[in-house]
C-alpha cells in the first residue's frame, strides 16, 4: 500500500457505511494482517468485545472479512446498523498506524527511567502563576466560555458517565488563549458536523496534557467520551444539536475579539524582556 492508498483508506472510513469502498478497505486490513509477522494479528481484546456485543455468528463474519475479495461491501451493507459499527472500527484498529505507534505519557516516562528501560531525562513543568487583567469584552467572552463548558459538561455527564469528558479539554485551552480556545471550538464544531474525524478534532497536545485519558480507555470509551461502536441514543444526539447551533454563534463572537489580547500582549513584553536581559 502506498501513501495515497493510506490516506485514501482513512478518507473511506469517514464515509456512510453505505457509501464506503469495504472491498479496497479491507484489502488493506488484509495487508497489514500479512504483514504482522503472526505477532497476534488479530486485536484478542476487540474480537472478545465483538462476540459479547454482537455475538459469535456476526464477530466471526467481521473477523474473515480480510480474506473475502470482491464480496465485502455487498456483505458489509447487508448487515445490521449496530453491527456495521464493528466492522468500522475492526478496520480502523487493524492498520499499520495502530500496531507501530504508542503514546506514552509524562509519568509513564519516569517509571521507564525508574525501571532502567529510558536514559533521557523527562522534563518537569514548573509553572508559574501570572494574573493578567482581561479587557471588558475579553472577561464577557470568558465568563461565556465557562458557563458553555459547564453546562454541556453537566448535560453529557447526565446522559452518561464520560461524554462530557471532553469539555475539560476546551476548559485548558481557555487557559492557554482565546485563539486556542477557538482554535478547539472549530474542531469540535466540524467533528458535531461530521466533517472531522475523531483524530483530527483532537490534537497531540491535547492527549498529552490529559492523565485521566487512560481511565477512558480502560473503560472502552474514547477521547470523547463515547463508545465509537454504540450508536447515540436519542438525548445525545440533542445535546449535540443544541451544542452546535450554540457553537456557530459563539465562534463568530471568539473571531471577532481582537488578535492582540491581553495575554498576547504580555508575552510579547515578557519575552522582550527575557531577550534583553540575555
């Protein structure tokens, strides 16, 4: 498979179960299974939640779909709606990407060095506080970013534990800057329209600065706080309506404030001085 063939098969995972190419799909899967050198080729953990979810009979259709040319998508499109969901995610967890990258955070570093199996130093934040005064327009704009991250919080959480998870996401970034905030808000507002992926809405960083993404997925939940194999239930879906139409207005109201913030402003001159002092 070549890197076209790579990006081409993410861009038909994205697609109505309908609409996707399973046949091109699944080569791929294929591909990638031949090549893991019978080092478990097949996720253990995933097909065990796939025969408790679906059962043996359709867990077993989704586990052979590799080695079926030119009959997956006809079969793919026959299958029940919630069953479909595991064939997409079979698919997704099935690839390249998925077996050769690990992400590894800060405290898992430091028991690798404890341990003997990392020499380089892992780095220690040492933050410190600076309060900067908001201009009047900036402190209506925050007050509004904390009442919305507050209230859907407290909406998913309701609907069920975790889905709201993601709002503490939004709620760092509002501590970093208002572009940054912004800059979240825009994905998560293209993800609530379907024009993102999960992985594209949520950025490396994010992953990083977030200890309690290991309790999700130890629960089977992702970033978002979802099950990406269970459809939304009626509620969920609007809570993400309403979030959406909330979201549109709001980003409007984020990219008008000015570019040059209070905190922008103060970094230039911290660092102006820094420079100077060196």
């Amino acid at each position: 498979a070549d890197e076209h063939n790579f990006l081409d098969f993410f861009g038909e995972l994205r697609k109505p179960v309908a609409d996707a190419d399973w046949d091109f799909v699944f080569d791929l899967v294929k591909d990638n299974l031949e090549h893991s050198n019978g080092d478990a080729p097949v996720d253990g953990q995933f097909y065990a939640a796939m025969v408790s979810a679906v059962g043996t009979a359709h867990a077993n259709l989704i586990r052979d779909l590799p080695g079926q040319p030119r009959q997956r998508s006809q079969t793919v499109r026959q299958l029940p709606p919630a069953v479909q969901n595991y064939v997409r995610e079979f698919a997704r967890r099935h690839t390249p990407l998925r077996r050769y990258v690990a992400r590894n955070t800060r405290n898992l570093l430091r028991k690798y060095v404890a341990r003997g199996i990392v020499t380089e130093k892992v780095p220690r934040r040492k933050p410190t506080i600076e309060r900067i005064n908001f201009q009047p327009e900036e402190a209506a704009l925050y007050a509004r970013v904390t009442e919305y991250i507050s209230d859907f919080y407290r909406k998913y959480e309701a609907e069920r534990k975790g889905l709201g998870f993601i709002m503490t996401v939004y709620r760092r970034r509002l501590t970093s800057s208002f572009y940054a905030a912004r800059r979240s808000l825009e994905r998560r507002r293209d993800w609530l329209r379907g024009q993102l992926s999960d992985a594209e809405a949520f950025t490396v960083e994010d992953a990083a600065d977030l200890d309690e993404l290991e309790e999700l997925e130890q629960e089977g939940l992702d970033i978002f706080g979802a099950d990406s194999t269970v459809e939304l239930t009626p509620g969920q879906k609007a809570y993400f309506l309403e979030e959406l139409d909330y979201l549109d207005g709001f980003i409007l109201d984020l990219q008008a404030l000015s570019r040059s913030d209070s905190k922008t402003n103060q970094l230039i001159d911290d660092l102006g001085r820094i420079f100077q002092q060196r």
